[in-house]
C-alpha cells in the first residue's frame, strides 16, 4: 500500500509540470537574450514552467502562450520557441529584439497568433516551403520592424486561416501581392502602411469578401483606384494616404462600399469632383481627403452621411458656397476642415446646428461678412480657425466669441482690414482661450487692456497690424504666455522692465515648463490631434518705433533660456 501511494504521488507530480522538451525550449529561449527583463528570476525559482511570469499553460500542463509583451527584452528570437508543440499565442511585442524572425515560428503546427510588432527585427520574411502543409496561424503582427525585402507573395498559400496581418512601418518592397485574398480567404484586417510598396493596387483584393481593414498609407503605390477595390464590400477601413494614385474617386462604384466608416485618401494624387454616391455611404464617420487637386462644388449628398464626425478636405481646390450643404442633419460632426480651398459666401446658418463640433478651420478660403450670433450654439468648439478670409466687424466678432468657453485656439487673422482694435475695458470671457492670433489685419488702435484678462493665453500673435501706443506693464500678469510676436506694428515707448517678470523669461520656470496642448485639428491623416509641444520661447517686438536700450536682465534671461527676442 504504501508503495502504491508513492507511485501516485510521483505520477501525479510529473503530470502537474512543464516537459522536459518545453523548458528546455523556453531556457534557450532566455539565452538568447542579452537583457531579460528579470525572467531569469521567475524562470529559476520553480522547476514547473507553467508557474514562470508570462507563461501559460492548459489543463495538460502543455505550454500554450508565452506572452512577454514590452518586458525590455534584447537580443535574438531562438528559434526553439517554434518546437513547442502545443504553443497557440507568442506576443513578444514591444521589446528590442533584433536579428530575423525564426522560419521556424512560422513552420510552428499550433501556433494561432504571433505577434512580434514593435522591435527590431531585420532581414526578409522568407517564403514558406511548398511542400508544407497548412499552418494555424491566424493573426501575425510584423509590424514596427526593420523588415527589407520584397513582400512575400506565395507564404501566404500554407496559411489560409489568416484573419488579421500587419505587416506595417517596415521597409518592404515589391507590389501588394495579387492573389493574396485567393490564398487567405478568411483575411478581414491588412495593413501594409507606411513600407517602400510600389506598383498599382491589385484588382484582386476585390475578391476580398471578408475584408474590413485595408491600410496602404505611406507607399509608393501609383496608378488609379480599380473599379474592382469597390467590390471588396465588407470593408469598413480604406486608408491609401500618401501614395501616388491618379484620377478620380469611382461615382459608378463608391456606393458599394455602404460598411464603410473610415476613408483616407490625404495625399493621394487624387483630382476630380466628389461624387453624388458618397451620400449612400451612411456608415461614413471619417472622411478624409485632404490635399489632394480635387475640385468642384462638394455634392449635396453629403448631408446624408449623417454618421459624419470628421470631414477634412483642406489643402484642394473646392470651390462654391457651403449653404448647398445642410449640415443640419450632421449632428455629429466633430471636425470640419476645409483649410485651403476656394469657398465663397458667408458661412452656412445650419453649420450652427453642429452641436458636437470641436474644431472649425475655415482659413484660407474666400468667405466674407460678418460671423452669426448663432456661432454660440457650438458649446463644445475648441478651435476656430476663419484665418485669411473676407470677415468684417471684428469688434461684433470678438464679442459674440467672448463666451465660447471651451474655446481654447481663436485664430482670425488677415480678415478686418483696417478696422480698429477693440477697446473695451469690459470685455471678459474668453476663460480658457490658450491661442489667440489676430495678426496682419492692419487694425489700428492701442494694445487692449482686455487682453491682460486671458489668463490661460499661451500665444499672441498681433504681428503685422498699425497699433500704437506703448507695451503696458500689465503684460506681465498673463504668466502663461511663452510665445508673443507683436512685430511689425507702430508700438512706441520703452520696453517696460516688467516683462522680466513674465515666467517665460526666467530660466528656471521656463526649463522646467515644458508646453504642450492639444488643438483638436489633424495635421496628419495618422493623429487625431496636433499639439505644440515645446515651442520656442518667443519674444519678437521687431519693426516698432520703440525707444531706448533692452534691458540687460531681459536679455541676459532670453539667452540663458535659449529663447528667441527680436527687438528694433
């Protein structure tokens, strides 16, 4: 009896821990490595590999995921990770691992999901050998590495049960492989953004019928969109960015695309007209189609995108009055750029309907007349941008904008040509404006005292305007300010020794402040946001009619602060 006991006990110890095979597999693994983590820690405390930190295993004791994810790992990738036979998930993501990518993770008969994004792998993917059978494997990330090479077109063959590939921020070469979605039926996510791709956009992806996500962004992909693409009828994310396509967005296809939510076609080589059928995208939260040379009038149709949060179309040559558009029934657009295009008229009354509007840039176009009352509607704008414009009554703008109190960037220079710069010593609101530009606008006037209200201002930019009169003391209350250009005025006077109080010229706050906010407009098809983060401490008085010397504490502090100062 009592050796039948100890047999048990020993049989049930055995079949409670990690093989042999497995942790030797795994210590080879941690070899490989010049930095571990302190997994060699965990790894040598217990003889059970199933107990080790980032190890997890079934009911078996089987080794099924090794999850070791932004653990400051360095060094190479052993290949015996590959001969644990019953390994689903490998997740070795943002480390600095370097060398190449083991052929033998890819040969792996169980494994599912590989993800080795964010490190720094090299070399070439290499192709799988044709006399394989077909592997798991159903999600492989690559992206963020070092990867060179042409993209593989015929690996894809032995993994047929591939759901998601993303194969981004690499360096890969070649052409978007043409039968890609006849070897991997099941692909619903591709994302090759931001590699050295060239050639033309396949036609076959339209036989991509389960295809949700197809990002090409930032390649050099050319020729037009094929008639076929719009065939892929699942898709929700299209983004071809920064490629250099040609011709025009298909009117007779678009419509098919109706799961779409996410269109960027920025920096494309695009022109034409945007077609009455994007109306039947209902789905459409993002559109984005900034320079590009398309033109035209934009379609009435677009007010039935009522799914709408972004419309960028900045930097084109649009043309026609905005009141065609009922924004009315866009209720929850969010952004509305149209920077850089050749709109005229006054700016729509149903734009005002926009409640959830965060940023309007309307700069660089032709609108004239006065802003609307009704602007005050848009509680939730952060940015407003009617820069470069035709806009009259600044005094009536300035007071209708006063009690927007989530604005936070107002820029509306070269607009109220030679209008005065309103006075008012009432004037308040304007709680938590960071960014205020009213510059070449030729106003005349003084320096307002209401400008020593904005507490929260950042940056002034009143350059290139006839104001007179001195820079008063009270400057030096706005202890957020860190970039103020004033040139090219009339400002007479002394520089007054109070600006020394100003924190951005004393070095001490001014190094250990860093400036950084949030402006709510997309600089980049990539980012939601764009932010100023450590801008330059500017101080520029230049072309004034200021008297006297820059007083020595002033410009002792700018040069220790590495800061800028243009004076007379």
């Amino acid at each position: 009896m009592p050796s039948f006991s100890l047999a048990f006990v020993l049989l049930f110890s055995l079949s409670s821990s990690c093989s042999e095979h497995e942790k030797s597999s795994l210590f080879l693994f941690l070899a490989g490595l010049s930095q571990d983590g302190g997994l060699a820690a965990s790894w040598r405390s217990s003889t059970d590999c199933c107990t080790w930190d980032g190890i997890a295993c079934n009911a078996n004791r089987e080794v099924i995921e090794v999850s070791l994810a932004s653990r400051g790992l360095e060094g190479h990738i052993s290949p015996s990770l590959g001969s644990l036979k019953g390994l689903l998930r490998l997740n070795l993501s943002g480390n600095s691992l370097s060398g190449h990518l083991p052929l033998e993770l890819m040969l792996s008969s169980s494994m599912v999901s590989l993800d080795v994004s964010f490190n720094r792998l090299g070399g070439g993917l290499l192709e799988l050998p044709s006399s394989m059978p077909g592997r798991p494997l159903q999600v492989l990330n690559i992206s963020s590495n070092f990867f060179t090479g042409s993209f593989p077109s015929t690996a894809w063959e032995k993994t047929r049960n591939l759901v998601a590939l993303g194969a981004s921020n690499n360096s890969f070469t070649g052409q978007v492989p043409s039968s890609l979605c006849i070897s991997v039926p099941l692909l619903e996510e591709l994302d090759l953004s931001h590699n050295q791709l060239s050639g033309h956009i396949p036609p076959g992806l339209g036989k991509c019928s389960a295809l949700r996500v197809f990002r090409a962004g930032y390649n050099k992909i050319t020729g037009t969109l094929p008639y076929q693409l719009f065939d892929a009828t699942s898709l929700e994310y299209l983004s071809l960015s920064n490629n250099g396509l040609e011709g025009t967005l298909d009117a007779a296809h678009m419509y098919k695309l109706s799961n779409l939510v996410f269109l960027d076609l920025a920096m494309a080589g695009l022109s034409g007209k945007i077609p009455d059928s994007i109306g039947q995208l209902k789905k459409l939260k993002e559109l984005h189609l900034e320079h590009n040379n398309m033109s035209g009038e934009l379609p009435t149709s677009l007010s039935k995108c009522t799914s709408l949060t972004t419309i960028s179309l900045r930097r084109n040559n649009f043309q026609g009055e905005l009141t065609n558009i009922n924004f009315s029934t866009l209720s929850n657009l969010k952004t509305l750029d149209l920077y850089g295009n050749n709109f005229t008229g006054t700016i729509p009354e149903s734009i005002h309907s926009c409640s959830n509007l965060t940023a309007l840039r309307l700069s660089a176009n032709e609108f004239h007349g006065q802003l609307s009352k009704r602007i005050e509607n848009l509680k939730s704008l952060t940015l407003l941008s009617l820069t470069d414009n035709n806009f009259t009554n600044i005094t009536n703008t300035l007071h209708i904008l006063k009690s927007s109190r989530n604005l936070k960037v107002l820029l509306i220079g070269l607009n109220f040509r030679h209008e005065v710069m309103p006075q008012d010593e009432t004037m308040d609101g304007f709680a938590n404006l960071q960014v205020l530009g009213i510059h070449n606008c030729s106003l005349s006037g003084k320096l307002p005292i209401w400008l020593s209200k904005l507490t929260n201002l950042k940056m002034l930019l009143l350059w290139n305007n006839q104001l007179t009169g001195p820079i008063q003391s009270w400057i030096n209350t706005l202890h957020s300010l860190y970039n103020i250009d004033i040139s090219n005025n009339s400002l007479t006077g002394e520089i007054p020794a109070a600006l020394m109080e100003m924190p951005m010229l004393q070095a001490t706050v001014a190094h250990l402040d860093t400036k950084y906010f949030e402006l709510p407009v997309y600089q980049s098809p990539e980012y939601q946001y764009r932010s100023f983060n450590a801008l330059p401490q500017l101080l520029n008085l230049s072309s004034n009619d200021l008297t006297g010397t820059i007083p020595p504490n002033i410009g002792c502090q700018l040069r220790s602060n590495d800061g800028i100062v243009k004076t007379p």
